[in-house]
C-alpha cells in the first residue's frame, strides 16, 4: 500500500512511521491495541464525512485504558475518543500543548506538519509529509506536530482513536484574544480555499496545495 500511495500521490512526500522522516513528528509505541482495535470494529461509522467524539464511554472502560493514560501523561486524566468516517484532504491543521496518542484502527494516512515552521498564523503547505498508519499501529504525536483528521486508503474509510487530555477540544467557555484557539487546547487553521470552516470562525493560515490522499 506504501509504494502504492507514493505512486498515486506524487506532490506529497509519503512515507511509513517506521521512516527515519517520522522521528521529528512523533514514535511509534509498543502497546498491544487488540482490544481497543476490536472495540472500535463495532462503533458505527457516518453515512458521509467524518466525525469526531473526544470521550467515548465504552473505549474508556477498556482494560487498557490505563495503559493509555501512564502513557499519555504519567496517569494524569485523560480522554479516549475517537475520529472516523471518510476523509482524503488535508483541510486544516491543529496543534494542542501536549502530544496525542493515535491508534489506526483502520489503515489510514496522517499529513503532518511542525508548528515552528509557521510563519505567525501562516503556513506553506509544501512543507507538510505524509506517514501511513497499517492497523493496529499506535503512534504519539508531539505538541509541536500540527495534524487534523486522518486521511483513508479505501473505499470503507478510516477509523482512529484519539487520546488526549481530558476536556481537549470541547467548547470554549468563554471568547480568546488568541486567534487560533478554536476549542480547549486546540490550536487549528485551515487551509484558505475551504470556504465551509472559514465560516465557522477558523483563521485560513494554510496556503498552497490542499493536498489530496489519492488511493
């Protein structure tokens, strides 16, 4: 599938996390994610899109739940939810104050990029590297790694669970002067071409190509 999604999608560098590339963006952990995999496998995917649910009650009453949360953050409280749907463009791109755990329960793509090479609020899209995710694969991705929702190679869309600390992007009580603080901890910018989440409030920071995950 690697050499497959380099062919297809020659204006984007895509690499596997188990690259050399990755190392700037995140490791690869060693955790079994049977568990968490098959949970998954029986949560509904939407009919279109794709969806995002920061907590899911049946995923954080795992056995495995506490794995994650020593993890994440030492045992601090932390939040397991999950994004899935259908997705192939880039769109827009976040970054929260500390790293996040993703699993592919599905195989999908992650485009990543690195907050330091933001201009103020701006960032040039040529910049941005693409790492496919095989299922079961669990990543950490760092604080300084701008990312959004995964990418799918197939027709049955993607799935991924979410870790992050608790109350990570819910609504944010009360207006920022910062103009990039969407929700809690969520730092995010679209790309200036995507009409439908300028309108939502989101600064169009991304400039250039709104790459396209061709599979």
């Amino acid at each position: 599938m690697l050499e497959k999604l380099k062919k297809l999608n020659p204006e984007l560098k895509v690499y596997s996390i188990r690259d050399k590339e990755f190392k700037k963006y995140g490791k690869i952990l060693d955790i079994d994610t049977n568990e968490i995999v098959s949970a998954c496998e029986k949560l509904e995917l939407p009919e279109k899109n794709s969806q995002y649910k920061p907590s899911v009650k049946a995923l954080e009453e795992l056995g495995c739940t506490e794995k994650f949360h020593e993890l994440l953050f030492g045992g601090c409280e932390a939040q397991i939810g999950i994004c899935n749907g259908y997705n192939s463009v880039m769109n827009a791109l976040e970054y929260h104050k500390s790293s996040e755990i993703n699993v592919a329960v599905t195989p999908l793509v992650l485009i990543l990029g690195l907050e330091y090479e933001m201009e103020g609020n701006e960032y040039n899209s040529d910049k941005a590297e693409a790492f496919y995710l095989e299922k079961g694969d669990a990543v950490e991705v760092f604080a300084t790694s701008l990312h959004y929702c995964p990418c799918q190679v197939s027709d049955t869309g993607f799935s991924s669970v979410v870790v992050l600390p608790k109350n990570t992007n819910t609504p944010l009580e009360k207006a920022s002067d910062d103009r990039l603080l969407f929700a809690k901890n969520k730092w995010l910018i679209c790309h200036d071409g995507n009409d439908a989440l300028i309108e939502k409030g989101v600064y169009p920071g991304i400039h250039g190509k709104n790459y396209e995950i061709k599979y």
